[in-house]
C-alpha cells in the first residue's frame, strides 16, 4: 500500500494517479474535511470556496484532469476583469484604451510596462525577445531593482511596489524577480480587446474535490487521522502510524507521499525546510447589490487590505442566488500581526470600516453575512533563493528510499501556488512511485 498524507488536492490528486497505474492507496487527513484551502461555504446557490480560485490559461493539468473525471465541459472561460484605486478613483485597466487612459503614467510609462507583460525587453532601445525565457536567471535579484529597472521608476511606485507590500507586507523588500516575472508569465493570457482571460468550474471547485473523492473511493479516504510516525528500516520506509478517535494503528507501506506543508514533513522525518511561508485572513461578504464594476480591484490608497476581489463580477450572482460576493484577503507574514490578532467580529468592522473609507455611499444594511477564513500558511515567501530552498519529489538521498514530497514547498508550486500546482506535484510523486524512483 502506498499511504498519503494529508487530503488536499495534491494528496487526493496522487492517490487517483497511482490507482490509474495499479497501485493500492490510502489517504489520511487530519482535519475532518478534504480539501484543504479548496474547502467551500455554502450559498444562497452554488458553494464558494473558502478562499478565492481562479486558473489561469497556463493551468492544463487541472482541465484534463477536470475533462478526466467528466467535468471538462463545466470548465468555462471568462474575463476576469481588473481596475486600480489610486486617489479615490477606481480606474479600470483592461482594454488597451483604458491603460492608456490612466492619469498616473506618461506614454513612456505605459509602454516599458507593456513590453515588460510581452516578454520584450528594450533596454538599451534594442528589443530582445529571449531575456526573459528562464526564471532561474532572475531568481538572485531583487524585486525592486528588477522592476525599476525593466519600466520605469514611476511604474514601481505607484503599481508595483503597493501591490508587492499588500502581497508580502514587510517581507516584500526580500522578494525575488524571479516571482514578479512568473506571475506575469503565469497570468498572461489576455484578450486584448477585453482584458484577461480566467477559468472557474461551473458549481465551484468544490465538485472537483467531490468527482476526485469519489474516482479514489471515500474507503481509501480517512479523516479525522493524524500520521504520527514513517518508520523505516534498513534505510527504506516500511510503517505508517496513525491516529483517529478510535486509537492508533500502524500500516505497512511501500512508499508514503507527504502532500501536506513542510512543517508536517519535519515532524515526521526531521527534513527541514527554510522557505518561510505567510498567512491569510480571508473573508466573503454578502451584500444585496454589486460594490463595485470589476472583478479584481487593486488598491493603492491607505486601507486594511490590498484588493477587493468580487467574485460575481466573475460569475453570475445568479449562480449564488443572487448574492454579491466579496472576497476580502489580507496577508500576515507571522501570528503576532494586528490584523491576525482580531476576533471574527473584529475583522468584519475592520473590513466593512475599509469599503466605507474608500466608498463613501457604501450601505451596510446590504450585508447579508461575513465569513471569515485563516490559515496561517496559504502561501510562501519567494524570496532570493527560492528555488534552492524547494523539497524534492523524492527524498530518498535526504530521509529514506520510498519517502515522496507533494505539498507547497514542491517545485510544482512555483513561481505561484495553485490548485494546478498541487495536481502537478502529487501526479510527479506518483509517476515517480509508480516508474521505480
């Protein structure tokens, strides 16, 4: 048996893999829910997650995947609209007219950022199109130099360097280009008359984690079960033990995957991680009318939080029966931050209080409900040196033969984290196991 620890997408994700290549399987997870930080809320119509998801053109495991389990055709295509608050104007910035319109940039500006976004450097006014195919020759310089330094010195102030403090806080200065210049990559594909193009599954991602756990079989699916223990012998893991309300139990295993965070693997084994990871404080508001006309709204203005994100400016409200939902998400480098500090209660003043300063005709009268989400490691820190700092897939040089790693400090979760990400990773644990090692 090939055991799994933790039931996230990377875990449950592994384990469908190996049964397609013949292998017993069985997951445990700790909580009492699979699903990690795909875990939904229910609605006045479909669910939502817990904490906002969206793909990216460049994601193709996920829809195979999707395609796989018979959800393919639910997959759908829209424009995830943008806009900018800067000086208490929301300024949208998706069509080319409407770059071009913003009052912040001059022409120069707007043209060292555009070629930026199109692969094209042009410094020394020579075009280069090759400059930046491998993110490893960025991975050593800094954020801030390389944005100066590949637009222009506005453009880092008054785009790149408050979306970089909203992401990161006071670990923003520590941040690798490496990460700015695959997210753009990450997140590229654009309509160019209309603005960018992003996935969501019909009903949520949700029912992708329901069509994985019915594919692995809910028998080869615990919860509630904490791994206590990978033992092993003679230099190869050999037992699991884990540990439910009903006691505890040792399996034998020929190989275990740990798709949880490193912090469990060190636990476990002893390997040590150094990539530091950040928290999110992450809420869904619900409110009888739309707040604002875009689906993700950056904010440059002083408030508690870096964007407003409106989820059914991206999906119908009709799909939540006819609930406008808010995502509101604030990043904590470590639990002692103010804001990590405040109660559920706390937190929706702070936020509603933050929509009021920046929307002086918000009612609150239009909110249904707040539901507040924390996890205290959604994401790493990508900081100079990352890539140095990734757990291998297969560990058998640093623990022991048959011991496979496919949580978030996996390569496949670089240069952003994404339900995508995990599938690859679990997939590369399970290819691994089931080709030999």
């Amino acid at each position: 048996m090939i055991g799994v620890v933790g039931g996230g997408i990377a875990g449950l994700a592994a384990a469908y893999r190996l049964q397609q290549r013949g292998h017993e399987v069985h997951v445990f997870e700790a909580t009492d829910q699979v699903g990690g930080l795909a875990a939904v809320y229910e609605t006045a119509g479909d669910p939502l997650e817990k904490f906002y998801h969206h793909l990216s053109k460049s994601e193709e495991t996920i829809v195979e995947l999707a395609h796989e389990l018979g959800l393919g055709e639910d997959v759908e295509w829209r424009i995830g609209e943008n806009a900018y608050y800067v000086d208490g104007v929301v300024h949208p910035m998706d069509k080319p007219w409407e770059i071009l319109a913003f009052p912040h940039w001059s022409v120069y500006d707007k043209f060292r950022l555009g070629m930026l976004t199109l692969d094209i450097d042009v410094r020394g006014g020579v075009p280069k199109f090759d400059t930046y195919e491998r993110l490893e020759d960025f991975e050593d310089v800094p954020v801030k130099e390389f944005a100066r330094e590949h637009t222009t010195e506005n453009v880092y102030e008054t785009f790149f360097e408050p979306l970089l403090e909203a992401k990161f806080g006071e670990r923003a200065a520590d941040v690798s280009a490496a990460w700015l210049l695959g997210r753009i990559k990450f997140r590229g594909e654009r309509d160019i008359l209309n603005g960018e193009i992003l996935g969501y599954l019909d009903g949520g991602f949700g029912r992708l984690l329901d069509a994985l756990v019915e594919a692995v079989g809910r028998e080869n699916i615990t919860t509630g079960a904490r791994v206590q223990d990978l033992a092993t012998v003679g230099g190869a893991v050999e037992t699991m033990t884990v540990e439910t309300d009903d006691g505890t139990t040792t399996h034998d295993v020929d190989a275990a995957i740990v798709a949880a965070m490193p912090t469990v693997l060190e636990a476990l084994t002893g390997y040590e991680c150094a990539i530091d990871f950040q928290g999110t404080i992450c809420s869904v508001i619900s409110m009888d009318e739309s707040l604002t006309d875009t689906y993700w709204l950056n904010i440059a203005d002083e408030a508690p939080f870096g964007a407003l994100i409106e989820h059914t400016n991206f999906v119908p409200p009709e799909r939540y029966g006819g609930e406008h939902l808010v995502y509101i998400a604030k990043y904590v480098q470590h639990t002692e931050d103010p804001y990590w500090q405040q109660d559920d209660t706390e937190i929706r003043e702070t936020w509603l209080s933050g929509i009021e300063g920046l929307f002086p005709d918000f009612d609150r009268e239009s909110v249904n409900w707040v539901e507040t989400a924390r996890n205290p490691r959604t994401a790493p820190i990508y900081e100079r040196g990352y890539l140095d700092m990734v757990v291998p897939y297969d560990l058998a040089d640093e623990i022991a033969d048959g011991v496979y790693y496919a949580g978030m400090a996996s390569r496949a979760q670089y240069p952003e984290r994404s339900l995508n990400g995990g599938i690859v990773a679990g997939y590369e644990c399970a290819d691994q196991i089931a080709d030999g090692g």
